[in-house]
C-alpha cells in the first residue's frame, strides 16, 4: 500500500507505514523523553550485622573531666561529685551507643558467628585505632589468626576489615567462633570532636538537672533535640 504525502507543496509518494514501526519509534521516542534516574544506595544501620561486642579495656579517663564538668553545671561544691561522675559516664556510653563511635581509646571484643563470604567485613564500632588479636574456634580448638593476614581501614564510617578468603580457618561453634581484639576510639580526651563534647556536655546537664524522667505530652523526654542534632553526622551508617 502506498500513501501521497505533501511536505512544502511538494507530493512524495510512499510505503505506508506499517503500525509495528510506528509504536517502536514512540516507545523509542518516550524512552529519550525520560531519562533513567539512578536508584538510591540502600542504607542500613551497622547494628543490623550479626556481632557482639564486648569492652575489654576501658577508657582511662572520660572525654570531659570532672573540673570541666562542673564548671559547666556551675555547681561549686564536692557533695555531688560522685554523681556528676556517674551522669558523665553514662552519657558518655549513651552517646557512644547511639553513635556507634568509641569516643576515647578503649578495648573492644568483637564476637561473630562466620565470617562473610566476600572477604570483607564491616565493623560495628569505630574508629578502629589497631587491629591487636584475632581468635577462630576450630574443631581442634582455638587458632590464633595473624593480625598481619588482615588489612584494616580504620577510619571508613564504618570501619572495613578485608583478608583473602580461604587464608583464615573457619569456626567450628555455630555461635560467637570468632573473636576480634580491637583499639577503637578517637585517642585521648583532646581528640574527641567538638560538636560531640558539646552534645556529652548538654545530655549530662540534662540528665543531671533533671533525676527524674521529664513526660512530654504522652513521650518520656530522656534527651534533648539539640544534643540528636549535634550527633546526628556521627552516626555510623553502612551503604548496602
């Protein structure tokens, strides 16, 4: 079948179209009207992995000092000296916890079930200063693994601990085989990021002023918004 087009006053005659053709250079056409957007990197928390944590050391001093904190309070005498100290640490351990950050140095037991099949492993504290032990329960019992197999990036949010698979021995135990000895934290007091001592200051003054549990509305108000914004960036997150 043939078709008489004019174009400008000119006739050309044709091939009718057939309708297969047609609808291949619309859907041709719709595709390069509608560019491909990129699909959004799924983000899940580190907390997701299957590992326990253990603390093997403990800081040897608190990120803000007991004068610090007093001064902050502007509370003068000694009578609730041990008070302050005990509200310090707990919100110390609270914002670490909720950060998934180590805020001065201290030790850490990482226990897992087995290791990932990919030869990488994302660690769920951070940041990791050294790699000091690493200990597979076999069948034939515990095999010390030589940290120098390994190769840590201590600073990555979250921290990334790689070796060549099949250079490590696998657990026997179904349950906690692995066992990972770390140094984690930023270092000394002195290190520790501004906006988290101002967050540790606030919750501890929070904490402090008020013993008992404040209700809002129908919520328990146990942290102010300021200290979530002020940690909010130093939540460990991990890109799937």
């Amino acid at each position: 079948m043939h078709v008489v087009t004019s174009v400008r006053g000119r006739v050309r005659e044709g091939p009718c179209p057939s309708p297969v053709s047609t609808r291949r250079r619309r859907a041709a056409t719709t595709r390069r009207r509608e560019p491909r957007r990129p699909s959004p990197p799924r983000i899940t928390s580190t907390r997701e992995a299957p590992m326990s944590l253990i603390l093997t050391s403990p800081p040897a001093a608190e990120p803000l000092s007991l004068a610090e904190l007093k001064a902050f309070l502007r509370v003068d005498g000694t009578e609730e000296d041990g008070l302050i100290g005990s509200v310090a640490s707990a919100a110390r351990a609270h914002l670490e916890a909720m950060t998934g950050r180590a805020f001065v140095t201290q030790g850490w037991r990482i226990l897992r079930d087995a290791w990932p099949p990919t030869g990488l492993l994302a660690l769920p504290l951070g940041p990791v200063q050294s790699l000091d032990a690493v200990t597979v329960t076999t069948a034939e019992g515990a095999v010390s693994v030589p940290t120098d197999r390994f190769r840590l990036d201590g600073t990555a949010v979250p921290p990334r601990l790689a070796w060549r698979v099949g250079e490590v021995p696998q657990p026997a135990p179904r349950l906690a085989g692995i066992a990972l000895d770390v140094t984690a934290g930023f270092g000394p007091p002195e290190d520790v990021p501004a906006p988290l001592l101002q967050a540790l200051r606030l919750l501890a003054a929070y904490w402090f002023e008020n013993r008992s549990l404040v209700t809002v509305g129908h919520e328990v108000a146990v942290m102010p918004r300021m200290v979530q914004d002020l940690v909010a960036p130093f939540v460990a997150r991990r890109v799937a």
